[in-house]
C-alpha cells in the first residue's frame, strides 16, 4: 500500500542518517 512506500522510504532515510553519523 502506499503507507507501506512512505514507511520505507523513511526507515531507509533514517538508516542512512544513523550511517552517516558513525563515519
């Protein structure tokens, strides 16, 4: 569905966040 898209989209852009925040 389309919650379901915005969920990932979210969950990836703060998963890169909390990457860039390690290096």
């Amino acid at each position: 569905s389309f919650v379901a898209i915005i969920d990932c989209l979210i969950f990836h852009a703060v998963w890169r966040l909390a990457e860039n925040k390690k290096n």
